[in-house]
C-alpha cells in the first residue's frame, strides 16, 4: 500500500456532514434529557467529534479500545478489550458509538460488556454497516449508511493506521 490517496470516493465529506447531523437529531430524540455517548477507538473518533457537535443538551463522552484486525484487512473474529470506559453506565442512556459495523461479533462483545453494566437503556450508533459480512445478528438502532462488502478507509477508518484523515470514505481495491 502507497501513501497515495485512495482512487475510489464512496461517500463524499457533504453526504457524511449531513448524515451525522440527522443521526445526532435521532439519537437526541430518544434520549432527548441526557446522553452518554461511548466511541469506539480508534475508528469512531471523527464520527464522535462531528456527531456530538451536532447535539444539544446534556451529553458526556467516554472511549472505550478493541482490536479484532490488527494489521489484516479482515477481521480475525477475535476480540480483545485494549481500553476499558473510565466512568459508570449504572442508570445513563448509552449510546455505542461505532464506525463499521462487519462481522457483528465486535458490535456483540461490545454491548454484552456494557448491557451488564446496568445502563438505562443501550444503542448503538455506527457510521457504515454491512450486513453481508454478519456472522452474528446484532441490533443496531442508528446507521448512517449501508454498504457492500468492500474496504473502506477514511473519515477515521484505516488500513495498517494509514488513511483516517481523509475526510470522504474512500474504497481499497
């Protein structure tokens, strides 16, 4: 892989923009009193940062770190917790924050984890889902856009820590 800009935009900087601003009005609807959002690191970082700013109200942020890739292009179904939440969910209305949603399994370990931490009520929020590659069914009540089985990189998304500050989703052939 170069450090050449990918060739292939899939979704532009505008159709993201806008995207987040809808998906921040939704979440605030369902939990219109208080919110705390949980991203994902690394990926779902530019996701958190546009989608908060889009939010009024109360709402705090906590960061939580896992790895199912590494360095691979495909997910090893693995999962391990690198960084756990430094606050309580006991009563909050928490919402996972997540940049792709794949194979599921992840998503799955994620909100197994987090549910048995008594939230009030628990979403998740992902930028880009596909739902071809899903070996396990996993509720997901906010998604920005579905895609097709494809690599993408961008808009925090990488390949071997290259590519997250794009600011369009690009495709890797």
């Amino acid at each position: 892989m170069s450090d050449a800009r990918p060739p292939e935009i899939l979704l532009s900087e505008a159709q993201i923009q806008k995207r987040v601003a809808e998906l921040a009005g939704e979440i605030r609807r369902d939990c219109p009193d208080d919110v705390h959002l949980v991203a994902v690191l690394k990926g779902a970082f530019m996701f958190l940062s546009d989608l908060v700013r889009h939010m009024s109200g109360p709402v705090t942020l906590d960061f939580m770190a896992v790895s199912s890739y590494a360095k691979a292009r495909t997910s090893s179904g693995e999962v391990r917790l690198l960084k756990d939440l430094d606050s309580a969910l006991d009563g909050r209305h928490v919402v996972i924050v997540e940049d792709i949603v794949d194979t599921g399994l992840t998503l799955t370990y994620l909100q197994d984890i987090l549910r048995a931490r008594n939230p009030r009520s628990l979403r998740t929020a992902c930028l880009l889902s596909k739902p071809s590659r899903r070996q396990i069914e996993v509720a997901v009540e906010y998604i920005g856009f579905t895609i097709e089985d494809r690599f993408v990189v961008g808009y925090g998304l990488d390949y071997a820590e290259q590519y997250r500050n794009l600011p369009h989703i690009a495709v890797i052939s």
